[in-house]
C-alpha cells in the first residue's frame, strides 16, 4: 500500500457547511477520521474552535472531542 502525505488547511465558522470533495483516493475520508479522532496523523496538528486536538506533544481521544464521523452505511454489530 502507498502512503501519501495530506497538507490540509480550512476554516469553518460558526452555522456554515462544507463538502469535502475528490476523486477516489484524495483523502476526503482520512481527512475526517483524523478530525474526528479514528487516525493519529504522523505530523502537523488539528485545531478546533482554538483547542489542538493533535499536536507533537498533544493527543484528544474520539470520545473527549466536540467532533463526530457519522458513516453513510453505520453498523453496530455485522449481521
């Protein structure tokens, strides 16, 4: 598997919506998984509402965090 480095930047204010769009393997979905908390990015750092979330130093578990993933096909256990 070939790993790619992502250098991701944005601001989303307060009430507005964004889309993240791209073909397949741009990293629209690790994208989210490291802002949610799912992936631990190798570098750089999240900021959210001014708190780092990851940092060099610095790690927020999924559960401590004001962010979530909601899957488009979300299963709780496989049938």
């Amino acid at each position: 598997m070939v790993s790619r480095g992502l250098d991701v930047a944005f601001d989303v204010a307060a009430g507005e919506t964004v889309a993240l769009l791209g073909p397949n393997g741009a990293g629209k979905s690790t994208t989210l998984a490291v802002l949610a908390g799912l992936l631990r990015p190798d570098a750089g750092r999240v900021v959210v509402d001014g708190e780092e979330l990851t940092g060099p130093r610095r790690w927020v578990p999924p559960h401590a965090r004001r962010t979530a993933l909601l899957a488009q096909d979300p299963l709780l256990f496989p049938h």
